[in-house]
C-alpha cells in the first residue's frame, strides 16, 4: 500500500495541475511536447547562412495550432484562477494576456480590440532570427517570436508546483453522463 502511495505523490509533484483537472494536465503537457516539435522544426528548417527549410514552414502550421490550444488552456486556467495561490495566479493572467494578442489574429484573423480591421501581414513570418532559430510575426508594432513564446509557455507550465493549486476545477454533474 505505500508503495502505491509512493507512486501517486511521484505522480502529484512531477504533474500537480493534475489536481486542478486531469484534463488541464493532459492538454498541458500535449502542448509543451508539440513546442518540443515546433523547436525542433524550427532547429531543422532555420540554417545560416538565411535558408529556410520545409521545417521550418512545418513550425508555422504546429504554432498555429498550439496557440490556440495554449490560450484556452490558460484561459480555463484564468477562469478558475481562485483555485492556484501566488504567484502562479497572477502568471497566468500575464500569460493570457501574452497568448491573447496572438490568438485574436490567428484564430479570428482580425487584429486585436478592433474587429473592423482584419489581418494583413500579422499571419506570415515577418522575421527570421537565423542565430536564434526563430520566427517573428509582426502583430502591430510588436514582434511575437515564436521559439520564444513556446519556450515561455513550457517555463510558465513548469514553474506550478503542488502547493501552489489550491483547489481543483469544479466538476460537472455525473448524473447527466447516462440516462
């Protein structure tokens, strides 16, 4: 028995936003193994001197998608943000904020706090950082750099530890599951 006990705290330190929601765990984790592969696409398809390979347009499509799935993990995550103590809480405001002004461009293709004004350039890869390996999207005067977001995401992920969920995410009624 306390050999299975053993193995649950193992789990809860390595993984704790399992206590908030087993599924906010699960898509967490699925989004920094896709940053893994758009670093390593970006790793592969950047190469001096200023060559671009298919890689790196492969980078472009997984952070399309990661994106969004990193906002509304974060998203969800803000929603119940009375459910993680300090610092974490006000994190993953700040991170929101940060996947926000990508999100609205790629997701709804118009620019943010204006849905007048639709996307132009904001959706292509205005930059490349061939020392760095990373792409840079101009979203109004500000460049969002792509390896950079991701590893910022993974940094933000990796930084919850157990003591910091404080409660977990309320659940829905399991009576409405079967008839």
């Amino acid at each position: 028995m306390s050999n299975d006990l053993d193995v649950i705290e193992k789990m809860l330190e390595e993984e704790p936003l399992f206590l908030f929601s087993l599924y906010t765990d699960m898509q967490a984790r699925i989004l920094v193994d896709t940053g893994h592969k758009i670093l390593q696409c970006l790793d592969d398809g950047l190469v001096l001197p200023n060559g671009v390979k298919r890689p790196a347009r492969e980078a472009y499509g997984l952070f399309w998608l990661w994106v969004l799935g990193a906002y509304e993990v974060t998203r969800t995550m803000s929603q119940h943000r009375a459910c993680f103590a300090e610092p974490i809480a006000s994190d993953i405001q700040a991170m929101k904020k940060n996947l926000h002004r990508i999100r609205i461009p790629f997701a709804k293709q118009e620019l943010p706090g204006d849905k007048k004004q639709h996307v132009y350039g904001e959706l292509a890869i205005s930059y490349y950082d061939f020392e760095a390996k990373d792409e840079g999207f101009l979203i109004g005067d500000e460049v969002i750099w792509m390896r950079r977001t991701v590893i910022q995401f993974e940094d933000f992920i990796s930084c919850i530890k157990r003591h910091h969920i404080v409660g977990a995410l309320p659940k829905g009624d399991a009576s409405r599951r079967f008839p």
